[in-house]
C-alpha cells in the first residue's frame, strides 16, 4: 500500500489523531490478511529473519501473536515505559531501551503509531539505523 493510500485511510477514519492512527493500522491490517498476507511478507523479501518489536500497545501484541503464528522470530521486545530487568511477553524477553545495545543491527519495527517520527528519530539518534513503522507492512 503506497503513502497516499495510507493518508487517504487516516482522513477517511476523521483526522490524525492517536486513536485513529490505531484504527488506521488495524484497518490496513485486517486488509492484509483478508488478501491472504502476512506482515511479514516484506521483511522476509527484504531478508530480515529478525525483529525487534517497539511498543507495549495492543497493535504490538498483535504483531508478536502474529509472529507466533507464522513462526517469525522476534528477538526481543522494547518500549520508553519499559524499565531495567527481567521481563517477558510470550517466552519473548522485554528490554529497557539502554539492554538493546547489543541489537543495533536487528530491524526495529514501531508499533506505536502516534509518536512514529518522533521515535525514529530518538532511535536513530542512538545507532539504530533499521526501524521501520508497522504500517509499512501493510
């Protein structure tokens, strides 16, 4: 789905607000699998194997429920909420922003869909340099 598709969704759902960005997702979402794809689709083509899941929000257990079903490996699990030690979701361990030093190469992907650039920028600013947002793979 291109960008101008995408906007066209998000102004169809009533504006730029957080909930309708969430509504947006979960529509592009429902599109994709109702045409028998999966998120992962485009992360296998692109050769990503690996991903980090950015955000504790509905549409990030989605993704890692998602993940469990295709047998996508997701390596950990992070968020800005999310303070030092040990936590998991689904047998998937949950990082504080600081223990992902060792995952700089691994595609981040931001389910948080209202603060997107704002968190692109803040990881990129930290050397993560492969973060996508979850509605580019839609």
């Amino acid at each position: 789905m291109h960008k101008d598709e995408i906007l066209s969704v998000i102004q169809c759902c009533g504006g730029m607000e957080q909930n309708n960005y969430k509504l947006m997702t979960s529509i592009l979402w429902i599109k994709c699998l109702l045409q028998g794809k999966s998120p992962f689709e485009r992360l296998r083509q692109a050769g990503i194997d690996e991903i980090i899941v950015y955000g504790i929000t509905e549409l990030g257990e989605m993704l890692i429920q998602e993940s469990l079903n295709e047998g996508y490996k997701v390596v950990g699990i992070t968020d800005r909420k999310v303070a030092e030690g040990q936590y998991s979701f689904q047998n998937i361990p949950i990082f504080a922003m600081d223990e992902l030093s060792n995952y700089k190469e691994k595609c981040i992907v931001v389910t948080a869909v209202m603060f997107w650039e704002e968190i692109k920028k803040e990881l990129n600013g930290k050397g993560y340099t492969n973060v996508i947002p979850l509605w580019e793979l839609m």
